[in-house]
C-alpha cells in the first residue's frame, strides 16, 4: 500500500522535486521525512550575501560563489557516488552530494532565493539553468560550480545532431530525473551489497517504466541474491526473451537451461 501512495506521489502529485527526492529516501531507508534544515541555513546565508547587490547577473554570480566557494560544496566529478550522498540531510552534512540531488537541492535554492531555475541535460552532464533576466541565463555544473559560455552549449548540443538552431534546452521533466535518481541509487546500494534496499529502487522502476527487460533482469539478480531464486527465474526469462542479441542475456539462457534440465531430472 506504502508503495502504490508513492507512486501516486511520484506521478500525479504537484509537489516540488526535493520534496520528491525526500519522499523517495524516506521510503528506501525506512525513515521519517528528512529535515531540511541545513537547506534553509543555507538559504540565510545567500540572502545576506546578496543583500546589497541589485544587479540580478551580480546576484547570481554571487549566489554560485557562496555555495560552491563559501559553503563549501565544490566537487570533483566521480566515477561512483557513495550511497551517502543520496541521503539528503547527510549529504548536505558532509558536502557530497550525488548530482542529480544535488542539482535538485540547488534549484530549490536558487528558487528560494527568487530565481527561476531548472535541471537541464547539457551533454553529457546534468546541468543548472538560472534565468537572470529577460535576456540572460546562466548554465553551470552542479558538481563544480563551472558555467558554460553559449560557445561551449553550442558544441555540446552539436553532439545531439541536426540543425543547431532547431534545439531547444528545454527543462527536464520530473519523472526523467526521478528515473535517473533511482536507477543511480540503485547501483550505489548494490556496489554496497544493500540488495533490499536496491529492490525496492527496482520496484519503483519498473512501475515507472514496466517495459524495461533491464530493470526486470535486475529485480531477477536482486531476488536472486536475498535467495528467491523461483520468483527469479521469471524476471531473468523476461529479459532473456526480450533481449535474446545482448551478451548478458545469451549467457543467463545458458544457465536457465541448464536449472530446467536439472528440475527435470529431479521430478
């Protein structure tokens, strides 16, 4: 039941995205709403530092130098984010921060701070877009704080093909980044061997996106190693059936074939 009221929330409900993002953690870790305290102490502190700036350029400007600079959340790019760094409070804590929520907690600020912000995907990166004012906008990493000048956005928007001046940046939708946040916390719970945990990010995935083989190969591994082998064996023939050319699936046909011939001989 706690699921499904989820995914009402998740698909139909108006709430902002870190109101999502904390609905999401407290489902996966068992817990009550994280607070967001250190959020708004942040928020204080970027209010004060923009206090006697008019420029709205200016004031961004300063914005991204208090929170990268002053409050410390510079970073460097990672091949693997720790499951920490999906746990918003602790996250904020501790300074790390997987991208996607801290892109998520970044807009929160930035629209607390009366900017109008969204997530945009820049390839190959999850970006921030604030909107100075009618004529510009700037775009920055939420991982190091760098923006791009519109040279660098034309060459990476070069790599999506055709025309140029067809592209539009257009913000991401929510339910793009709930999937890419669930699909990332999935594999840092599994690098981590947190296998109940990851299935429940699986379970959400696959209501979200129920035709995905990927996502039922991995519920399959899941189940597998918590010893459900029998409910298993479904999600592994789903995804075998449906992704007969992918190495993976050719080799785990190997291996079912072989468990149903030793079923048979044992009956």
């Amino acid at each position: 039941m706690k699921n499904q009221l989820l995914l009402s929330e998740l698909q139909f409900n108006e709430k902002d995205l870190l109101d999502l993002f904390l609905l999401i953690e407290g489902y996966i870790f068992k817990q009550n709403e994280p607070s967001i305290d250190a959020i708004e102490k942040i928020i204080e502190n970027c209010d004060l530092a923009m206090k006697e700036i008019e420029d709205p350029l200016e004031q961004v400007e300063v914005l991204i130098n208090q929170i990268f600079v002053d409050q410390m959340f510079i970073d460097d790019p990672k091949a693997f984010w720790p499951v920490i760094s999906f746990k918003i409070n602790l996250g904020v804590q501790y300074r790390l921060l997987a991208p996607t929520v801290k892109a998520v907690i970044l807009q929160y600020i930035f629209e607390s701070c009366s900017f109008e912000a969204d997530i945009v995907f820049v390839p190959d990166n999850v970006m921030i877009r604030v909107t100075c004012d009618d004529n510009y906008a700037i775009i920055f990493d939420p991982i190091s704080g760098e923006s791009i000048d519109w040279h660098q956005l034309d060459d990476r928007m070069d790599e999506i093909g055709g025309d140029p001046s067809d592209i539009e940046l257009l913000p991401m939708d929510k339910t793009s980044l709930i999937i890419e946040h669930l699909t990332a916390l999935k594999n840092a719970l599994i690098k981590e061997s947190a296998f109940d945990k990851a299935l429940k990010c699986v379970d959400l995935l696959i209501e979200l996106r129920p035709e995905d083989p990927f996502e039922r190969r991995d519920r399959g591994f899941l189940l597998h190693q918590l010893d459900c082998f029998k409910v298993a064996y479904d999600d592994y023939q789903y995804f075998v059936e449906h992704c007969p050319k992918d190495p993976a699936a050719q080799l785990l046909k190997m291996q079912l074939d072989k468990i149903t011939i030793v079923n048979n001989v044992l009956h």
